[in-house]
C-alpha cells in the first residue's frame, strides 16, 4: 500500500475516469487508488442532473466505508458540475477533486482565438460551465458542441469493439463545429470537456488535423 495513510478515490460512470486514473497513477505511483465505475447509471452526461448528484453522493459514502481517503476525485465532468459543490458541504473532511474542460489553459494557448469544446448537454448546461466560461469573456471566442450519444457510444465500444457509431458521431460533431486549423477564424485549439472523449483522441486527431492543440483534462488533475 502506497503512501502515509489511506487511499485516493476517483469514480467517474464507467471507463471515462480510467483516462484521470491513468495520469494519476503516472504523476504518483507510489499512492494506492480505488476506482468506482459507475457502470448501471452511465453514461451521466445523459442524466438526469438529480439522479447524478444522488449517485456522486452515494458513491462516496461507499468509498469512506472501504477505509480512510486522502481523497477523492470525480473523475466526470458532469458530475463535477454537478455534484461536487455538495460532496464538499457534505464531507468537509475529505478533500474532493473535479475535472473541468480545460478551457482556460486553451484560451491562453490559442493564437486564433477560436476554441472547440466537446462536451455532454449536461456539462454545457451547468452553472458551473456557464461561470467558467463568463470567467474568460474576451479572451477567446468558444464553439460549444454538445456530444449527445458520443460517451455511451464510446462506452460500447470498449465493450464489443465496433467503432462505426464513435466514428460516425465524432465525424458529426466536428463537421458541426466548423474549421479547424491556424488560420483566422479557426479553431485551433479543440478542449475534450468528457473524460470519455480521450479513447477517441486518435480519431479526433485525424478528424481536426496535426496542427490543431487538443487538450484533456487527465494531467491538469
């Protein structure tokens, strides 16, 4: 067992969380972790936003149960949104961590001015989001796309191994979203605001093209 005392929790609806996990476990491999997936509910982002609270709440109570946590991250943007605000009035012992789409780092990176944001209805939609994004008036334009069916399909993918539904998903959304690139009026810099979207990076990739920045939220945690 890793560490001074207890374990770090990261729960997330099913394998979106596992793209945190990874990075975490990169950075600190000598802590011990507990990973929750949600797999009944998921995916959260097409939730209701009472049903997911309820089960970020539930979750974490399970996850005390196991033992003492230095702490826990909801490795969901969703359910950061969400619920995280609730989790820390409720445990104002434990330290939570959330996952955000990474769009003030891609504000300052982009030179065009113009960002993509993938993400679920759930998290565009939240006040959180909605703050965030009133944070950085001025200082980029955003192109919002809501992803609906993308985590689920990505969710059946690692499940059965057909990629035509990712695939064809990702290809309409990103055709929505308008031009990619680094030239004026582009979007040059394409935030993946779903811990879920990163299994999808290399279709991504070859969708947005080499010079486009693509950020994740898997480090910054």
């Amino acid at each position: 067992m890793g560490g001074q005392q207890g374990a770090i929790g990261v729960f997330d609806s099913d394998i979106g969380g596992l793209s945190v996990l990874k990075a975490l476990r990169a950075e600190m491999p000598q802590e011990r972790f507990i990973y929750w997936a949600d797999s009944g509910y998921a995916p959260y982002g097409e939730r209701s936003d009472d049903l997911v609270v309820a089960r970020s709440h539930d979750i974490t109570e399970q996850l005390l149960a196991k033992g003492p946590l230095k702490a826990v991250v909801v490795a969901c943007n969703t359910a950061t949104a969400l619920a995280i605000q609730h989790l820390r009035d409720e445990h104002p012992e434990v330290a939570f961590f959330g996952v955000e789409p990474a769009v003030k780092p891609a504000a300052a990176h982009s030179q065009t001015h113009r960002v993509g944001v993938m993400a679920t209805p759930a998290t565009l939609g939240s006040d959180k989001f909605v703050y965030l994004l009133q944070s950085l008036e001025g200082q980029a334009e955003f192109v919002l796309q809501p992803c609906e069916g993308l985590a689920d399909a990505i969710e059946q993918q690692w499940l059965d191994g057909k990629d035509a539904p990712v695939k064809a998903l990702c290809e309409k959304y990103v055709s929505a979203m308008g031009a990619f690139g680094r030239q004026a009026g582009q979007i040059d810099t394409l935030v993946l605001g779903c811990t879920h979207y990163p299994f999808a990076l290399p279709l991504l990739r070859s969708l947005v093209g080499e010079n486009v920045t693509i950020l994740e939220t898997g480090e910054p945690v």
